[in-house]
C-alpha cells in the first residue's frame, strides 16, 4: 500500500471526523437547558423534533468519550458525554424496573418503553468507555452491574423485570434473533478494553456470544447471517422474515467476529468472519446504482420491508469498516478495492460538504429523499463517527506496518 495514498484517505477521514461530523452534531445537537443531546436535526441542522432518543443518549456518550481515549480528552467532548449520561441516570431509567425507556421528551418525562434492551446495551458501552476515559470508577461500576443484568435477561427471558407480552408467539414459531448476541458480542468487547479488572466475565460471555451467533444465525449454505431463524437455528423459507438478511447488519457482526477471532487467535472463526462479510457484500450491493440495500430476501422473493432498496447511511460505514479490517487481516487487495468502491459512493452521495454530516436516507439511485434529514431517532452521531474513527486508527496501523 502506497504511504501517499495512506497519508491521503487518513487526512480525508480525520476531517471528516473532527472538522465535519462531530462539530455539527456539538453546534446543533446538544441541549442545554436540560442535557442530553436532541438528533431530529435537517439538513442545515436544525432542530425539527424536540423528543429524545435515548439510544442515542448512550450512543452519544460513547462517541464523545471514545474520542476521548482515541485522540485526548477535549473539554467539549467529555462535557458533551457526561451531558448525554446524565440525562440518562436521572431521566432514562424506570425506576420500576430498572429498564430504560426509549423515547423520552426533552425535558426527560417517559413517552414510550419498548421490550427490547438496546437503550441499556448504549448505556452500558457509554459509561464503560467514559469510566476509562476520565477514571470514573462509578461509570464502570454502572457498565459492570448493567451488563450482567442484560445477561441474566439473555439466558431466562422469564428473569425480564419488565413484563410485557413478546412481540411474536413463541408457542406458536419459536425463533431466535440475531440482533441480541450481536449487540451483546460488541458490548463485551469494549467492556473488555474499558474494565480489565472483570475481563473474565466478560471474555466468557463473548465466547458464549459468539458460539449463539455461529449456531443459531449463520447459515452454512449461504455463508450469511439471517435476522430470524427457528429455535435450532434453522431455515425458514416459507416465512418471508426467515428469508431476510439485512446485508449491513451481517457486515457489521461480521467484523464483531473478526474482532472476536482476533482476540482469542481462532482462525477458524476468522475465515467464517470472512466468509460472510464477502457474501453480505456482494448480495447487499446494488451493481446498477450502486449503495448497499437495506434488505434481501435470500431466495428473490419481494422483501416484506417498504425500504428494501432505499441506501441508508449506516449500512455503508459498516462495509467501510469491515472492508479495511478485512484487508488488514488478510492483505488481500480485493478488500482495499472494496474500501475504495465504497468510500467513493460514501463521500459522493452521503456526505452533504454545504452544511456538514451526511444524509441519512437515500433513493435507490442515490438521490437524498425530500426534504433531506441529518438525524431523527435513529440517526445520530454514531455509525458515522464510529466508523470514521474506525477507518483513521486502522490506516494509522496500516501505515505503521507498511513504515
């Protein structure tokens, strides 16, 4: 790999990152009258929606603080994480239960809790990273008590203080979901890297994870991930939801398992990583339009999703990412092709240079819907800036290597 073109794309990802992403969403995002960080922003950045996501308290927090520990602490971004964490701890939490809601108002009053535990899972790798970045033994403590809270839920469903009725019957289909151990898997590992003190616990829970994702999500055949899939992990063709692979999500747990066989040396996992990334890809992406489709169905049927074909913004940070971690693996040039197929369709049709940050939804030809949105209650500044930083760290390593 030329130094040239390193020292080029490694620029071109640091501004984007600190000169781009993360001053649109300090400038325009954060409250504050009450903390936290508001993310239903337009293109020019303001603000159109005024209740919060609280994924994306967490998500936030992560962010700033993981900037933190990647390139030093900046007064404003550990302002802005412990804004977001704050408002968490005293507006995002059911005292109840424990259980977080999902949406709140700007204030903090609760408008809507959901069955699912991704607003704690943001939580978690939120305060894990802010307990390594500033030395905050009680962020950590909170990262620790969290996270085997969610995994008691993960091993008995029936231990879930919140008692809801599941969104599908399982007596009637039992099927398992890849979304938990995946989100799970990726949680383990910061904790790993923020809270060495129970590096056990957690190493041992991403084994756990790991193997769940491997039995019950990947599939042999196709050498993918599929979102659903019976409780033994089998195909379920005759389902339109068992025929779905969501080719961002399997690229993104893709280099979750990479990370994984890197971490315990298993080069078998490494190649089935591989493996999936190579297949989500080359399914996922559009040969006429390029962008990645927000969904597939396996067999060719008509996807159940309205979306299917619309270019969303996080799906490509995911082939970025895993294109380059893939290259570093192997040194296998076609994953450098595919960082650079992608990163020109990324900076071409995503990035808005006028008023900053990137579009979030595309038409399948690459057009920004209308009016164009920077953020709403699932975008925020997260998949971008993750992967940002993702991609500068790597062509840092790249660089060093190549010295």
């Amino acid at each position: 790999m030329q130094k040239e073109w390193i020292d080029t794309i490694q620029k071109k990802y640091a501004d984007a990152l600190l000169t781009d992403c993360i001053p649109f969403w300090l400038k325009n995002g954060m409250d504050s009258v009450h903390n936290g960080i508001f993310t239903c922003l337009d293109r020019k950045g303001t603000l159109y929606g005024t209740d919060k996501s609280v994924w994306f308290q967490g998500r936030s927090a992560w962010i700033f603080a993981h900037l933190c520990n990647q390139y030093g602490i900046q007064p404003e971004w550990k302002d802005a994480a412990y804004s977001c964490l704050d408002f968490i701890v005293h507006h995002c939490i059911d005292p109840k239960d424990k259980r977080m809601y999902f949406t709140v108002t700007a204030d903090g009053k609760p408008l809507r809790k959901r069955r699912y535990y991704f607003s704690e899972t943001f939580y978690i790798i939120a305060a894990a990273e802010a307990g390594k970045a500033f030395g905050d033994q009680r962020m950590l403590d909170q990262a620790y008590t969290y996270f085997q809270f969610l995994m008691d839920i993960y091993h008995d469903p029936a231990k879930d203080p919140y008692k809801i009725t599941p969104k599908y019957y399982q007596e009637t289909r039992p099927t398992k979901s890849l979304a938990f151990p995946m989100i799970m898997l990726n949680v383990s590992h910061i904790l790993q890297e923020c809270d060495p003190d129970h590096i056990d616990l957690y190493a041992a829970a991403a084994k756990e994870l790991t193997a769940d994702i491997m039995r019950y999500s990947y599939n042999s055949e196709y050498k993918i991930l599929f979102e659903t899939t019976g409780k033994d992990g089998e195909f379920l063709p005759s389902i339109p939801a068992g025929r779905t692979v969501n080719p961002g999500h399997s690229m993104e747990a893709a280099w979750f398992l990479l990370r994984q066989a890197q971490m315990t040396q298993d080069a078998d996992l490494a190649k089935k990583a591989e493996q999936i990334f190579n297949t989500s890809l080359e399914l996922g992406w559009d040969k006429e339009f390029g962008g990645v489709y927000s969904f597939i169905d396996i067999l060719g049927f008509p996807p159940e999703q309205l979306e299917h074909d619309m270019k969303l913004w996080w799906p490509v940070t995911e082939a970025l990412i895993a294109s380059l971690l893939f290259y570093e693996q192997t040194g296998n040039e076609l994953y450098l092709d595919w960082f650079k197929k992608v990163d020109q369709y990324a900076f071409s049709r995503f990035a808005d240079p006028e008023f900053g940050e990137w579009y979030g939804y595309l038409h399948r030809d690459g057009t920004p819907t209308l009016p164009p949105c920077k953020g709403n209650l699932f975008k925020g500044p997260f998949h971008i800036p993750r992967m940002l930083i993702t991609v500068e760290r790597c062509l840092d390593r790249l660089a060093l290597r190549d010295s």
